[in-house]
C-alpha cells in the first residue's frame, strides 16, 4: 500500500500527508511496548461476513470474490482493533 499509494484513487488525492511506511503484520507491535495488544485484525472479506446485514449482498460477493481470487489483495486491507494499555 505504503509503495502504490499514488495510483489509489483516494490516497492520490491526499498526498500532502502521504504514509511513510507500512507494516505486513500487526501484531509485530505487540514487541515494541508490552502494553500494546493486538486484539483484531479483520480483512475485508471477514468484515463482509461478520457485518452481513450492514453490507448490501453484491458487496459481500465481491469481497468472497476478491478473497478467493486475489488473496493477497484481501489481505492489503485490514482493519485492526488495539489495546493502548491502561
């Protein structure tokens, strides 16, 4: 993502604050401080199925679609959920 960030038809529009890097897997932070604590990390095919009834029908096929067909794609999308610690 951090790479092709340009050619993203949203990102592309916001290159004032581009990212500077990126992480393949979350739960390598969990080193970095013992407070950090990975406790989800969803693709978006897993969103689509865990929010069935908020995502309409063809977007849920497209996700299954995209899951199966190009994984590596489903994975570049995540969505995280972190505890910062007390």
């Amino acid at each position: 993502m951090v790479r092709h960030q340009r050619l993203h038809d949203a990102m592309k529009h916001m290159m004032d604050a581009p990212f500077g890097w990126g992480i393949g897997d979350v739960r390598d932070i969990e080193q970095w401080d013992p407070r950090l604590q990975v406790l989800d990390v969803a693709t978006l095919p897993d969103i689509a199925a865990i929010f069935r009834d908020r995502v309409a029908k063809r977007h849920r096929l497209a996700a299954r679609l995209v899951g199966t067909l190009v994984p590596g794609l489903a994975r570049a999308y995540r969505l995280s959920r972190v505890s910062l610690g007390a």
